[in-house]
C-alpha cells in the first residue's frame, strides 16, 4: 500500500465513545417466486455487527457491495431501526422513538450529493431548512448560511447561495450536502461513500474535508467506502466487512500492512499500488454470497483460499491477534482450540500455500 500514506492519527479527546452500536442485526423481507409460487424470504443484511464512533477520530468500514456496511450507518442514524442490538449516545441507551435531540447530534451524508438535494430548491433553502426546524439561528440567517458554506470551502459563499443543485459540480453538490449536516452542529458524521460518484480529481479534497472536520472540530466521523486505500489515507481505525458481518477490526495503519484475514488480503490485492510492478495476484475468487440463503461456518469459505473442513461447520470467533487487532479467522486459533492437529488446506496454489505458512506460524500474513 505504498501508493498512499495515512494521515497521522487524531488526539482522542474522550475516553468512551460518542455512539457506539452494540451486537446489531437487521433482516430485510423480501419476495420470491412470481404469482402464486410467491413467497417471502429473510435477507440477512446484518449479523451481530458492534461498532464504536470516538470524537476526534475516523472510523472507516469497508467492503463489497453487498456487505452491509449502508444497513449500519442507517441503524447507527436511525433512518431503519434494528431488529436488535443497542445503540448508546455517550453511554447512555438510546430511546427506540425518533428523537430531535438524537437528529441534532447524528446526521449522515448519502453517496449521491444530487439525490439528496431537492432540485427545485436552491442552496439557501437547503441550509436554512435544519437552522430554522432546530432553532440553530441567533443571527442574521444569510450570515449563518455564508458560514456553513465556509466551512466547506465553498467561498466567496455570494457564488453559491443561489444556485440550484444542477448548477453546481458534483463535489461542490457533496460539499452543500456536508455543510446541511453540520448545520445542527452535530458531534458525529455518517459519511455512507461520499466520494463514490466524485471525479478522481475532488475525492481528495473531500477526504481533506472530512479530515479537517476531525481534527480541528473533534468530530466523530464514519467514513463507509469500498476503497481500502482511501480508507487507510482517511481513517484512523478500519472495519471490515463481508457478507452482513465484521470479519477484521484494527488501526488502519496495522491494518493494512499486517492484514489477519484472507478477505482483506483479497481487498489489498485489489487496491490500486502504482508502485506495483508485477501484475497483481487476487488470492480468492468468485462473488459474494446470497444472503438470503449464506453459508454455513464462515461466510468466506467458499471464495477462501485457505479453507479448512472446520470453515465450512462452524463459524470462526473473533481473535485477538495484536495490539487492538481483531480477526474472525480459523487460521488465527490455534490448533488445540480448533481440535485438529495441523492446518490443512484446499488450497492447490503453491502461493496461497506460502501464505498459508505465514498464518501458521503465528504471524499475521500480508
């Protein structure tokens, strides 16, 4: 990953998180069959997912499309609610009813600025709207509206203000959508991919954007992306998931250089590295599974290089594998707790062999 370098991690200026979610799940019902054959089925979107937002820091999570990591951000903004699980706001439960005080305190940024914005509305309108619902205007409201647009370096604000959605550019879109947000004067920020639908060419200015917002106003921020290598650049902590579960937890520098699992090894390799000369080899193959009917015992098993018998029955616990790294892998449990007595694999690659080795002795591999 030497294509990017990680931002230097953020003071943390609390001890315990500002939201954390605890153990959620969320099932979506959905219909199969057509006329008479239709019935309905239980889609999995999310298992047993905790996660943990601080002020000052960046929470990146990452996966396929697919993997859960919007159904999350939505539980944790209570636009859907789970179906269990707790949420906690410094600590404290949070109320199962909608709440103002809870909207004042969370807001989320979608990933397309220009569905998100009302196109027969103009930039004033967007900003005022929240100032105005929360009671956030103790001054002049064209002042207040020229400050958000400040904020998010959308200056002079006098180009902006009276512009509809379709006469901006697309970061320039996402930058309003931002600066709606932080209208409320919220403590933690959604980001669901805010820079998916971007131009190359402003991604990294939005990602400045998010980072200046955490280290200079101590906001926690979740930064959900499919992109490993901006997550690395962005975040300070990285969450993986795959399949509706977290399968590898650790700081985003740990992360990335000793990656635990087979899964985020397959993210890395497929992470653009233009310092990368030979062409990269993708350990694992195939596509996500349905989560409608998911496998049995870990979820990646089929895709696995690495796959032992004992991957296909029972699914892996989440391991202890360094300082505040954690991964949900066989090939971290050692040989007594996993009851058999070496590492035997499907593998028929001699390379996905070697990688194996690594994960036997005891290292992290990567």
């Amino acid at each position: 990953m030497s294509a990017v370098t990680a931002m230097p991690p953020a003071e943390t200026v609390a001890t315990r998180p500002v939201l954390e979610g605890r153990d959620l799940s969320k099932r979506f019902w959905v219909r199969r069959g057509r006329g008479p054959m239709t019935r309905k089925a239980s889609l999995r979107a999310v298992e047993g997912v905790s996660i943990s937002l601080e002020a000052g820091r960046v929470t990146a999570v990452v996966g396929e499309s697919g993997s859960g990591k919007t159904t999350v951000a939505r539980m944790l903004a209570r636009i859907i609610a789970p179906d269990s699980g707790q949420l906690l706001l410094d600590g404290e439960p949070v109320s199962r009813r909608r709440s103002k005080r809870y909207a004042s305190q969370v807001q989320m940024v979608f990933q397309d600025p220009f569905a998100s914005l009302n196109p027969v509305h103009r930039v004033r309108y967007h900003l005022m709207r929240p100032l105005r619902i929360h009671h956030m205007v103790d001054q002049d409201i064209d002042t207040a509206v020229a400050e958000l647009l400040q904020r998010v370096a959308l200056t002079p604000a006098g180009q902006f203000i009276d512009k509809f959605p379709h006469e901006l550019s697309g970061g320039q879109r996402q930058r309003v959508a931002i600066a709606r947000a932080l209208a409320v004067r919220p403590r933690v920020l959604l980001a669901d991919e805010p820079v998916s639908m971007l131009d190359v060419s402003v991604r990294l200015g939005l990602l400045n954007l998010l980072a200046d917002l955490r280290d200079r106003e101590h906001m926690a921020i979740l930064y959900v992306t499919h992109d490993i290598a901006s997550a690395r650049y962005l975040a300070d902590r990285i969450v993986v998931m795959y399949a509706g579960q977290v399968i590898e937890s650790a700081p985003s520098v740990s992360l990335t250089d000793h990656p635990a699992h087979p899964y985020t090894q397959l993210l890395l390799s497929a992470a653009p590295d233009p310092d990368r000369v030979a062409r990269p080899k993708l350990a694992g193959s195939g596509a996500p599974p349905s989560l409608l009917a998911p496998p049995s015992g870990c979820r990646f098993h089929p895709r696995c290089p690495h796959a032992m018998e004992i991957c296909t029955r029972v699914a892996p616990p989440s391991v202890d594998i360094g300082s505040d790294h954690t991964a949900a892998c066989w090939l971290q449990v050692d040989d007594a707790r996993r009851g058999v007595p070496e590492i035997e694999t499907q593998a028929s690659d001699p390379q996905a062999d070697g990688n194996l080795t690594k994960f036997s002795a005891g290292g992290t591999g990567g």
